[in-house]
C-alpha cells in the first residue's frame, strides 16, 4: 500500500513509471476538501479513542524487546547501553522506540500518514545553526524516520512530559498538563499551518530568539537567553578540539576518553585504515558538488568511536578529525543507520541504503539541515549516515526543568513537531481531523499517562534483569 496526496492508502501502481505520472497528474485537493476528508476520518477513529491504551495479551517482555533492538550491535558496549537505560523510567524510555512502536501500531488511528520521525521524544528535540548561522527549533535526531500514521509520533513525544515530570518529582497534575499543552500547541499549530501555500510553509522555521519572546516566565527566559549565548560559542570546532582532540607534535588525534570515546582495535591513533577511507569516499560522493568542494579543502587525520546517546549505543557512530593545511579543525560525526523500528508496523523503506533513508528523513522534516549530511556504506555492508558532530547545538537539560519549564517546552515540542509533519503530509487534512474543541488534547494527556505507568512497568522488569545478572551492566563515573 502507499498514500495519495491527501495522505491516504491507496493500491500500489503496476510499475515505477507508473507512480510517476500518478504523482505529477494527480488532482490536488484544495484547503477546504482537505479539511473536509480529514474530519470524516473521526467516524472511522473518533478523537477520544486516542485515550486507550491496554497491553496487548501477546505483547512481548520488556527483556525480549531490548534484546531484539540490540541484535547486530557490538556486543562489548551493551552493558554500557545496559547501564545508561537502568538509571530512570526516563532514561529507559529513551531506548525503549522498538516497544513503543509495537505498542503503538495496536492503537487507534486516523488513516492519514505523514514522515514521521520514529522516536520523537522530548530530547530528541532542540536547537542547531542553519546555514545562516541562525539558532532554530527543531526535531534534531530522525534515526527511526519512516512514513507512518502522525498519532504515534505525537503520543512518544506527550508521554515523555508525564515521564519527565514525574522523574524530577513534580505532581501529576503538571505532568498531565504539559502532556496537554503539548497536544494542544500540535493541533493549533497544525490548523495555522494548513492556512500557509507551500513555499511559505516550506521556508518556515522556529527561530529560537522569537520562541524566547513567547516565554512569560522572566527566570526561564533569561536562562534560556544565556544558554543560546554560551552555545553560540563553545559549539565551535576551535572551541571543541581541546575537550575531543590532542596535539602530540607531529599531528592531531583524537583523545581517548573511555569508555565513550576510543580508537578501535588495530585501528592506531592517527592512521586512517583503508576501511575507513573507502567509507568516507562513498560518503563524499552522496554531497552536492559545491559541498564536496568545501569538504575537500580539509584532510582526515583520525577516527574513533564514540558512544552517544542511549537508544544508539551498541551500534557503530564513529567521531572522524579533519584539518585543512592551517590546521583548523572540523568534526564529522558516522552513525550506523539500521532499519527503523516502524518497519515492521508500517512498512518498509523505498531507500536500499538506511543512511539516505534518514538523510531524506532529515530534509524532509526539518527547515534547514546541515549541509554535510549524506550517507554511505561500509566495506562489511553497514549503512551510514554523516553529519557535523557539533554545530551549535542547543538540548534541553531536562533533569533541571521545574514545571514552568516543562510547560514551555512542551508548548514548542508540540509546535514543532506540528510543523515538521505539515511538512511533510497534508496539515489541511490533519487539521480537519483534529478540529477546534480540546477532544483530542484530553485524550492524548490520558494516553500519556496511562503509557507512562506502563514505561515504570517495564523499567521494573528491566531493573531485575539487570539486577538478576540476565542483563550486563556496566555503569560510567560522574562527571
């Protein structure tokens, strides 16, 4: 099956040739049908069936579901993975996209897909430069990117308020109510997108220095103010070097720092192996020409691992150091890219390369990607995608937030993700189906709540795991 314009299933064409002339001659719907299909679907999925969540009978073990997101990953840092995801119900839930998507494919929905991101919660949100060197709000992690039903990335994100919430010890009523606004500003949102043309929706971006005029809390805004001063600075490759890199006289290398950061076995600091020159070849030619241009004006000198986030751990991400003849540095960042957790609920990707599945993930979804992001393919036949490993970079400290904090927040996630859907599917039809009263708000706010108790659940269940010695863990010093 695939979808019409107006983001509904439709029979596959006979042939490619065929898809081609469908898609260029097709009638488009104006504003109004859009909006007038999208409010039809509630006689199929009425907004308030949003609010039920129950575990399916078969549904799967906590344990089952961890150890199958980790099959074909490097088996030595599972425990590191193991050791990040026991901390909180939080930090479990950031690694928990694969369940979560099981879970979500027996839910409602309304019929009407759009590019999702796979994993939208609260962290993988934030902000980054655009070419401009402006500071934007954005989805800034799209690993698990895949066309779907927009229901499951809007419940991933709203749950992971409750889950925040309730990790920094607020009360339920504020976790509940940033799970609310956060439906809240996705559905008004959506409806002002749905009003835009195409290109000026296209051009449209959150810039963070307008958000930071919508905050009516003064302390939070003024914190906001100074982080985006400090990030402006220290996000700089000169800035980054001293913490990631080292002069030992005759060249640059990059530092081990274990157990995040490390050269490979047989892999010598400094000594760029044919495996790696062969992958960052394939990866120069997935650029544009002028970006090619500027990559070639600096020469890769080192490669590492480094272990990032939690749900990625265990899976190849590589850190790459270039200079140009000055010796200005510049930082690549390689994530092995596998084949989305959405997959096995709402198919597979058109892409043979998982790399360009998310790259096209990333330039759908987003008003501005980096310009470095491309994808390529190792000699053993792991997928890739590339991108810049720091480019003024802003992510919410979210163990800090009090409930103020979470509410605005939640308001700009909602925005957010609203726009990157509008994007990417048909926000007139969304809109339709999401309307004017706070039906859908409320239903979405009890799903989050009823999921998040569901994510303690199954952080229990992992706990003992780990605790019982089934699951290695292995556990980092604070910093």
């Amino acid at each position: 099956m695939s979808t019409t314009k107006a983001g509904i299933e439709k029979k596959q064409p006979k042939n490619q040739k065929e898809e081609l002339h469908t898609v260029a001659f097709e009638k488009h719907y104006s504003r109004a049908e859009s909006y007038a299909i999208g409010k039809t679907r509630r006689e199929l999925c009425p907004r308030n069936f949003h609010e039920k969540w129950k575990a399916p009978s078969d549904r799967l073990d906590p344990v089952q579901f961890v150890e199958q997101s980790e099959k074909g990953r490097v088996a030595e840092l599972l425990p590191l993975r193991h050791g990040r995801m026991v901390e909180s119900p939080f930090t479990y839930y950031r690694a928990s996209a694969l369940s979560m998507s099981a879970d979500l494919a027996s839910t409602p929905n309304s019929g009407i897909r759009v590019q999702c991101c796979g994993d939208a919660h609260m962290l993988n949100f934030g902000g980054f430069a655009t070419p401009e060197r402006r500071i934007i709000l954005s989805i800034n992690d799209l690993d698990e990117t895949l066309p779907g039903p927009w229901e499951w990335d809007l419940k991933r994100l709203a749950t992971s308020f409750i889950i925040g919430c309730r990790n920094n010890g607020l009360s339920e009523s504020s976790a509940k109510d940033a799970a609310e606004i956060c439906a809240n500003s996705y559905r008004k949102r959506m409806n002002e997108f749905s009003e835009m043309n195409p290109m000026e929706l296209w051009y449209y971006s959150l810039d963070a220095d307008m958000l930071t005029t919508t905050i009516k809390d003064p302390e939070v805004q003024r914190r906001l103010i100074k982080r985006l001063a400090e990030e402006r600075q220290k996000s700089r490759a000169e800035e980054i070097f001293p913490k990631l890199a080292k002069n030992t006289g005759e060249y640059a290398v990059i530092k081990d720092q274990l157990p995040s950061i490390f050269h490979w076995k047989d892999h010598t600091p400094g000594q760029i192996q044919d495996v790696v020159k062969n992958t960052f070849a394939r990866y120069r030619e997935s650029l544009a020409p002028s970006y090619q241009l500027l990559l070639d004006r600096y020469e890769l000198k080192d490669a590492a691992i480094k272990v990032v986030g939690i749900g990625s751990v265990g899976t190849a991400c590589w850190v790459l150091l270039l200079m140009d003849g000055d010796g200005h540095p510049f930082f690549l960042q390689v994530k092995e890219a596998n084949s989305s957790v959405m997959e096995p609920y709402a198919g597979k990707s058109i892409y043979p390369n998982h790399g360009q599945r998310i790259v096209n993930g990333y330039r759908t979804m987003q008003p501005y990607s980096d310009i470095f992001l491309g994808w390529t393919r190792g000699d053993m036949g792991r997928d890739f995608f590339v991108r810049q490993l720091r480019d003024i970079k802003v992510s919410f400290r979210a163990e800090i937030f009090g409930k103020e904090d979470f509410k605005t927040i939640a308001d700009w996630c909602g925005w957010a993700l609203a726009l990157s859907h509008a994007r990417a599917g048909e926000s007139a039809m969304i809109s339709g189906y999401l309307g004017k009263s706070d039906v859908f708000d409320k239903a979405i706010a009890n799903f989050s709540v009823a999921y998040a108790d569901q994510n303690e659940k199954d952080h229990e269940v992992f706990k003992r795991a780990v605790k019982s010695g089934k699951l290695k863990a292995v556990y980092e010093k604070e910093k």
